[in-house]
C-alpha cells in the first residue's frame, strides 16, 4: 500500500465513528447536488470515496429500484459506519481505490465525489479511471458541502493560486483527463463542478 493510501485511511480511520456528527446539517446540500446530477430512472451511479455513504439515500431515490448504485472507498472504517447508518440498503459498499476500480469499462452512467479531488494521489490519472469506468456522455459531479473559501476558513488556511478546485485548475485537469466541464458553482454554501466525459 502508498504511503497515500496510509495517509488518507489513518485520517479517514480516526474520524469515521463520529463523522456524520460532525456534519450533521449536510444532507440537503447531498441532495440537491445530486439533484443537479440529472439522473434518471434505472441509471448506473457510482459514489467516489463514499465515506460514510452521505449520497448513497438521494443516489437511490434519483435511480429508482431498478438502478444502480455502488460506494466505494478506501477506508474500512467508514463503510463500517455506512453499514451502521444502514446505508448500505441504499447501495453496495465495495473497499476499493478509486485509482483502481474493480468495474468494467463505460459500465456506469455517473460518478459523484464528495471531497474526493484533495484527497487523490494522482488527480489526473485518478479522474482518468473514473472515465474509464463512465459511459461517453455519462456524468462526474465534483462536490463538497461547503465551497472553498469556507473550507480554507474551517482550516485555517487561505486558498492558493495552485488549489485544485481553482476553476480555470479544474477546468485543465478534468480536460486531460476525459472530462469537459459543464458546470462551476463555488459558494460559501457549496462547492460543485459537474463535467461530461467524453468520446
């Protein structure tokens, strides 16, 4: 195992029983980015670095029971705390890396990320799996409860002209990657960046 996935599963490990505590207020915001997905009925979703599955509930209602809907992440501990949430009645839980998915090719219709991108060893080449396992004209939705200049301020930190999320950043790095991005919305309230993938 890196030393990345070391890092991110110690971070996540640690703070995976009293994560939904900590953030208790997000699930609308889950949902209307979702909402903002277009999914339809019988749609193939995959949620990026689930985490606890905080998407998974809105991911269901928007593909119906004849879609599909899978969680992967990294980080034993927080499926086990989507498990204890019963989330998984809402989606398959799969220990997997988003750098190396255990999916077929073009199988799914739409990835969701939440907080996903800062997290990622290698975000050009990791946004490249997500497109390998999406359709053409399938879906990637780049979101995060908060946007990046609130997140900065919970940090502590200020925002950097290198920063990931930085549009015209994103907008390259998901070009390079098999994406073309639709959509840029950065608020205090949320953060979400929606991209096509293409041909």
């Amino acid at each position: 195992m890196s030393d990345d996935h070391t890092h991110v599963q110690e971070f996540f490990g640690a703070r995976a029983a009293d994560w939904d505590t900590r953030f208790p207020d997000d699930g609308p915001a889950y949902a209307a980015a979702v909402a903002e997905l277009g999914l339809r009925e019988g749609d193939r979703v995959l949620d990026a670095g689930c985490g606890t599955g905080r998407a998974l509930t809105p991911l269901r209602a928007a593909v119906g029971p004849s879609g599909a809907v899978l969680g992967a992440d990294l980080t034993p501990a927080m499926l086990q705390a989507a498990v204890r949430a019963g989330r998984d009645r809402d989606g398959q839980l799969l220990l997997a890396d988003v750098a190396a998915l255990p999916l077929r090719s073009h199988s799914l219709d739409a990835v969701f990320g939440a907080g996903l991108i800062s997290h990622l060893p290698d975000p050009a080449e990791n946004l490249r799996e997500l497109a390998r396992v999406v359709r053409p004209g399938g879906i990637l939705a780049l979101f995060h409860p908060i946007g990046r200049a609130a997140l900065a301020a919970r940090q502590g930190r200020r925002i950097t002209p290198e920063d990931l999320r930085a549009e015209p950043n994103l907008r390259s790095l998901l070009a390079g990657s098999g994406w073309r991005m639709t959509s840029y919305v950065d608020e205090d309230a949320r953060f979400l960046a929606l991209a096509v993938r293409e041909d």
